[in-house]
C-alpha cells in the first residue's frame, strides 16, 4: 500500500478532500479521493465557533475520531497552531492524534488573537517546533508533518521573499510538506517550489491555476480549505429560499 507521504511525491499533485464531518468524508472516499484532510474552519463553524481554536481540542477530537473511524483512505488533520499554549499540550494532542491513526497534520505560523490572525515570529516559530519534535521522539516519523505559512494569506508586504526565508527554517526541522494558502501568482508558485525539495501545497482560491498548471509549476498537494463547506450551505440556503417561495418541497426531488 502507497503510504500518505509517498502520495505526495506521484506524477500528479495529491488532491484532497476538506472534510468536516463524516458523511463529507464518505462523499470524497465514495468518489475516488486518494486521502482526506480536516478543516478546522469549516469542523468549527459547524460546532458553532469562529476559527482559530474557539473549539476545544476535546471537541474537535471526538470528530476527528469519528471521520477517522468511518473511512478507509488516510486522514490528515488541521491542528492549527497545535490547540495547546505549551509545547507538552501540543506534542500530546499530537501524540492521540497518532494513536487514533492519523496520517498527517497541519501546523501554522499564525494564531487568532482578539480575533485577528496574526503571523508568528518565524525565529520564534523555528524554536516551539523544534522542541516540539524533539518531544515527539520516535513517535515524530509516524506521521506527515505539513507546515503552513502564512504570509500571502495575510497579505504581508514582501510576502514571497518572507515565504522563502520561513521555508528554510522548516527544511532545517526536516518538516515533511509546505502549505501556502493564499498564493495564487504563477511567477510566485513557480519560485517558491524551485526554491525546496519538500512537495508544496496550495490552496483553493478564486485566482488559483487549473491542475495541470499547478502540476507544470510543480505543486505537489491541493486542498479546497473550507470553500466547499462554505458552498454547501450557500447552497441550501438557496433551497431552503426556495421551498419558502414556492411553498413546495418539489425542487428537492429534482
């Protein structure tokens, strides 16, 4: 069996399913998907929360549990900056997240505070994920560590040169993967994945290439975030309007 982190490295970039629940997990696996990924987001805004880990970590794990139990194909999960203010927090949500089977996670380089995402100091940065991984011991190659960064989501001045500078400290912690929601630029794309061996993620944006560009600009892993989640309920909105304006549940049917 292809392992998690060897899917990262085929012909074609590994697309994954952002899933919030189990019957969205089922829906990708049913369709082919060759592994999913948790939206904190969208897993929050269904519990009722902002983003940011207003949910606890308790929370959030009895959902990711439940996902994990009722799919075949591997699951990677957003732990956002690690759902613990101390390093020995982070490494124990980690360490369940293992233990449950979990195939990757997900940590940033930003945090909500009051409510805005701000960047964290990448020097800082480098020193809680290093001690974090040293903590982790051997448990540490047990799974795909996917490192986020977010200066282009956050429009920063000198977003690419920042990106670059943050991708060389996360190939010093040999991280596994590099996410960078919020780039769009073919120049920027092109650049970033010229400039490490590690596979790039991007995320789903209105300017983002197709796939076949983003494969020609080397790109290794795409995720959708929470847009579909966000889709979704758009969507039944619309119906759920409809059903009020026609005074009929017929178009539920169509």
């Amino acid at each position: 069996m292809i392992s998690f982190k060897q899917l990262h490295y085929g012909e074609e970039p590994l697309l994954l399913g952002n899933v919030w629940n189990v019957e969205s997990a089922r829906v990708y696996e049913k369709l082919g998907y060759k592994a999913l990924a948790t939206s904190s987001s969208a897993v929050a805004h269904s519990l009722g929360y902002e983003d940011g880990e207003q949910m606890t970590f308790e929370e959030y794990f009895y959902i990711i549990k439940r996902i994990k139990a009722s799919v075949a194909i591997p699951l990677s999960v957003d732990l956002e900056s690690g759902y613990g203010t101390e390093n020995n927090s982070i490494v124990s949500n980690i360490i369940k997240l293992i233990e449950t089977g979990i195939s990757g996670i997900n940590i940033e380089d930003t945090k909500v505070i009051d409510g805005t995402r701000r960047l964290t100091d990448k020097n800082v940065l480098y020193e809680k994920l290093n001690d974090i991984f040293i903590k982790l011991g051997e448990d540490r190659d047990k799974i795909f560590i996917n490192i986020r960064t977010d200066p282009f989501l956050l429009n920063i001045e000198n977003a690419l040169e920042e990106t670059l500078a943050r991708i060389q400290l996360f190939e010093k912690l040999n991280a596994d993967g590099i996410f960078i929601p919020g780039i769009t630029a073919k120049n920027d794309i092109r650049t970033v994945t010229a400039s490490t061996s590690l596979p790039v993620n991007v995320m789903g944006m209105r300017n983002l290439p197709d796939f076949d560009q983003l494969k020609e600009l080397g790109v290794k892993r795409i995720t959708s975030g929470a847009f579909i989640y966000a889709h979704i309920y758009r969507e039944m909105e619309k119906s759920g309007q409809a059903i009020i304006d026609e005074k009929s549940f017929s178009k539920l049917f169509i």
